[in-house]
C-alpha cells in the first residue's frame, strides 16, 4: 500500500512526496558527497520532489533543507523487496 502522508510540509503548508525511484544509484551517491555542485543538488531535488527549478530557488533555506532531509531519510529507507511501489519505514 503506498504512504498518502507526505514526506515533507513546507511553510507555505505545500505537501511534497518524495520519490527517489526518479534518481539512479549513481546520482544518489553523488547527491551525499560534499562536493557536488548547487547545480547537481538542485536538479537531484528538483528530479525527486517534483518542483520546478524556478520555484526551488525561491523556498526560503530552511524549506529547501526540510526537502534535502525528506529525501535523504527516504532515499536510506528500507525498500519492500515484494513491491515496486512501496517504502517500509524504519
């Protein structure tokens, strides 16, 4: 059964889900390194939110950290091997 709650509410009280089967291995190791580029994270969490570039420039820093943090605890979250579709929470 997927999740109807929303990974991540954003102050603007805007529900994001993330999902991170739009990014592959690669990018998410990429995506934990200290060296990649604005450019490369914000096409990362542009790719698993859904939101427009134009848009995640505009999120105040700590919106734009509360959708990093959603992605990252969902990208290390357990996966249900039985189901393409759904995420087991730890």
């Amino acid at each position: 059964m997927a999740t109807t709650k929303p990974d991540v509410t954003l102050s603007d009280g805007r529900e994001v889900f993330i999902d991170t089967s739009k990014v592959t291995r690669a990018e998410f190791i990429a995506s934990t390194k200290y060296t990649q580029s604005l450019e490369e994270e914000n096409a990362t969490i542009e790719k698993v939110s859904g939101i427009a570039l134009d848009d995640l420039l505009k999120l105040t820093q700590e919106d734009f950290q509360r959708l990093i943090s959603a992605y990252l605890i969902k990208a290390r979250s357990f996966v249900n091997p039985h189901s393409a579709s759904e995420s087991l929470q730890p």
